[in-house]
C-alpha cells in the first residue's frame, strides 16, 4: 500500500471537492515515459474490478496491480512552500529519480 501524508490528504480533498465528483477516487499510477523510464500519475476515476482498493488520512486510493508493485511503500506528499513543488512521491523502491521528482527507474 501507498499512505499519503496529511498535507497531500488536505490538497486531494480539495480537488476532489472542486471537481464535484464523490464517487471518483484518487488514482495513482506508473506508466512509461519519463526521463528515467517510469513516471507517476495521479487522477481522479472509478474503481475497476481488479484495482487494489484502500484508505490513506481518509482518502479513497485505487491503484492497478502493477502500478502497486512499483509503488508499494511509498508515501505521497504535498508542498505549497515558496519553493512547492506540488505533489511529490517518495518511493523507496525507486533505483534512481531525475531531477524533477516526477520520473524513476
């Protein structure tokens, strides 16, 4: 599983408010691409019958089988600072990250 921490708990709630939507949750997912192969996302969907399903600071998460496998453990956080840079996932089982924080082997 992923846990968000309470800042990113906070932001994603008031997203999701602001999209209207309470029966969406949030995703997070890898896919290709990225300057280091692997980039995180993060949306907004329903749950399908074979997503992991499960509950971080009181925030709905779905995740794919895959995307869980190259995720699990990580904690997702927020930073608004003067230097924010949004969302940020720290993952332990990333090889390496680029500069950006979006991409990793």
């Amino acid at each position: 599983m992923i846990t968000l921490s309470p800042r990113a708990a906070a932001q994603v709630r008031t997203m999701q408010n602001e999209l209207n939507a309470p029966e969406k949750r949030l995703r997070v997912f890898v896919e290709s691409g990225g300057c280091s192969g692997f980039q995180y996302g993060m949306s907004f969907d329903e749950p399908k019958a074979e997503d992991t399903q499960f509950e971080s600071e009181g925030v709905a998460v779905i995740m794919d089988a895959a995307s869980l496998a190259y995720l699990n453990g990580s904690q997702v956080d927020f930073d608004d600072g003067l230097q924010g840079k949004g969302f940020e996932i720290k993952n332990p089982n990333a090889q390496s990250t680029c500069g950006c924080g979006k991409s990793f082997s």
